[in-house]
C-alpha cells in the first residue's frame, strides 16, 4: 500500500504533477473522488491528546501473536520469509524477523464465531470477491493482538512517571535485563513500551533454534528486510493516530479524510484507519470501540515481481497484487508492487518491494 502522500509531496516540489494529483493522493483511502472534501472526509487531524512523550520510537521489539497452531505458523514463516528460530518453549516460539524486530507467536487461540450477515451484505461481498484482491478467505484462526515499540531514552522509573501524568496507568513487565510498561490505547489495544535489552541480546547471538514443526516447503531464501506496514484498523482514526503521535513520536504522512499513514521513526510504517467522526450523523452513536491489525506487509530485495509470483504458485499460496491504487502490477507507473498471501491460520501477509531506501516510493 503506497506512501501516496509522501510520494506527491515530493513530485509537486518538483513540478511533476498537476492534475493528476487528487488521483495519486488518494489512491488507498476512500475519500478519493466526488467524496474528497466533503464533510465525512474532513481531514482535519484530531488534537494530541496529552503532551508528546519525551522519547521516541527507536525500533521494533516483538510483535505478539496468538494463533490456533503456533507451530504451524512459525514454520511458514521460517521458509517463507526467512524468519529465524529463537526458542521453542512448547507453548510458544520466539522468532527474529530479519534485523527488524520478534515475532512472539503463542499457541491456543480460540477463533470468535463469525459475524452473521444479512442476505444483502452476503450478497454484496459474493459480488465484491470477499475483498480487494481476491476471493473470499477463511475467518482466521490466528490474531496480531498486540505489538512492542523500543523507546529511547529510557530510564524505568522515568518512563512510569511520563506515563501516569498523562492517566496511562502502565503495567510493569519485566524478565531480567529487559524492561517494559504495557498500556492501552484508546480502543483499549494493548501498546507495550520497553527497553532495548532484546535488542542488543539478538544482535549478541544468532537465532538457530529448530523449527518446532516440519517445513511445509522447501525455502524460498527470501529475507525479510523492512517493515513496510501495519494495517490497523480502530474505531476512531484521527483520535488513534493523535494518541500514537502524542506517545510514541509517530510522524503523519497526511490524514487522508478515511486514515492517517505514520512514520515509526526509521523503523516502518502503520495506516491508521477507520472511523472518522465527522462521517456520522448527528446523533448517530459512535463505532464500538476495537483495533486490530488487519494485515502486515513486509519488504525484502532483491525483488522481482514474476519470480516472487512463481515461487507462490510453486508453494500452492495464493499470490493477490496489490500496487496501492487499480492497474496491473506490471504498469511501468507501477512503482510499489506487492502480494498479499495467507497464512496456514488464515491471517493476510503482505510481501513487497518497500525497503527503508525507498519507503516514499509508495
């Protein structure tokens, strides 16, 4: 999914686009078009919700997991996208995802029913697909529930004080050298802030535990390089994009009207979407509040957008192209090219050609 913001700002500085601006603006959001302006796409940010935090984001600890077959889904991603065995304690595995950051990937998770539809929204989503990019997918057995952001400086008792001033009531966690507080966000997400001790304990020691079950396939060799994006979806965006602002030094690329891309540092990206509260009625009530992350996408290289396909197709996974706007993956003006896949839990990964060089290509 493109930087589109990002990416026009800088071909307006140098007077390459004109027109063709409202296009390439708002490819990925749904305020693009006659929509754009109006009031349910009012772009004005929400107000920081407290004083910006004095730290910021300096990279990734882990991403935390809970899945219906947790050794099933570390396997995919070892041969699949180059993740590395840490530990395997029997209810849980422990992977590095390149240089990026953990995957903490728990067993046990139980799916919720799926939602009962109506005849007419069963019928516009056969006729949809099931979704953008492809055919309808199984509900997934496996949930993204939360995520860990390194922050520096970082002195604990510091930290605890910054966070209670401004009503965040943190929760210490910590194992030996590592500390950390989790909190909530404003759709009561779990947000864990930490120390960089995983970090330097990863780069200490290389992983080279065992996969905890066999290799689905033979491995692709591909190595995931950079935390392309987080697609999160809240029940308030402007609202949500503020908080993360305001706690973790998140930068805006632009609120788009439907969702605010962030910069995390030089860390990746997450899209911030869902829930503008200017699109309700007058007195409709608010959206219920939930988050999650709907999908993740990674970047690696070298990329090439046939043999990335072909290596798919070989695996029997499915391969939907996604270059953050309607066209062909092959279009020369092509210049983000992606796949979503799907995990044997059911989860949407995304794999592209995004890497820190070229993030604003999107």
């Amino acid at each position: 999914m493109p930087h589109a913001v990002s990416l026009a700002r800088r071909l307006l500085a140098a007077g390459l686009i004109v027109s063709v601006l409202p296009a390439v603006v708002f490819a990925q959001g749904s305020c693009g078009g006659a929509r754009a302006g109006t009031p349910a796409c009012d772009t004005t940010p929400a107000k920081l919700p407290f004083a910006p935090a004095p730290w910021k984001t300096v990279a990734l600890d882990h991403f935390s997991i809970q899945a219906t077959d947790y050794k099933r889904e570390a396997a995919y991603y070892a041969t699949l996208m180059g993740w590395k065995m840490r530990s395997d304690d029997g209810t849980k595995a422990v992977m590095d995802i390149g240089d990026i950051g953990s995957a903490v990937i728990r067993g046990g998770y139980v799916a919720p029913p799926p939602p009962v539809l109506s005849a007419a929204d069963s019928a516009a989503r056969a006729a949809r697909g099931g979704g953008r990019g492809g055919a309808a997918r199984a509900p997934a057995r496996v949930s993204w529930d939360s995520f860990c952001w390194v922050i520096a400086p970082w002195d604990a008792k510091k930290v605890e004080a910054e966070l209670r001033k401004r009503g965040l009531n943190p929760i210490a966690d910590n194992d030996g050298k590592f500390e950390s507080f989790h909190v909530k966000d404003p759709d009561g997400f779990d947000v864990q802030l930490s120390n960089d001790a995983n970090v330097k304990a990863r780069k200490a020691s290389p992983a080279t535990a065992a996969l905890p079950a066999p290799a689905p396939w033979e491995s692709t060799g591909w190595r995931t390089d950079w935390l392309d994006h987080i697609s999160f979806g809240v029940s308030n965006y402007k609202e949500s994009a503020a908080f993360y602002m305001a706690l973790l030094g998140w930068k805006s690329t632009g609120d788009e009207g439907s969702q605010n891309e962030l910069e995390i540092g030089d860390v990746g990206n997450i899209i911030v979407r869902g829930g503008n509260p200017n699109a309700l009625a007058a007195g409709a009530p608010p959206a219920p509040r939930r988050a999650s992350m709907g999908h993740v996408s990674f970047g690696f290289s070298p990329w090439d957008t046939d043999k990335v396909k072909a290596e798919l197709d070989k695996r029997g996974l499915t391969g939907r192209p996604d270059i953050g706007r309607p066209g062909d993956i092959h279009e020369a003006t092509a210049l983000y090219k992606s796949y979503h896949t799907t995990t044997p839990d059911g989860f949407d990964l995304q794999i592209s050609n995004a890497t820190k060089a070229n993030r604003t290509v999107r």
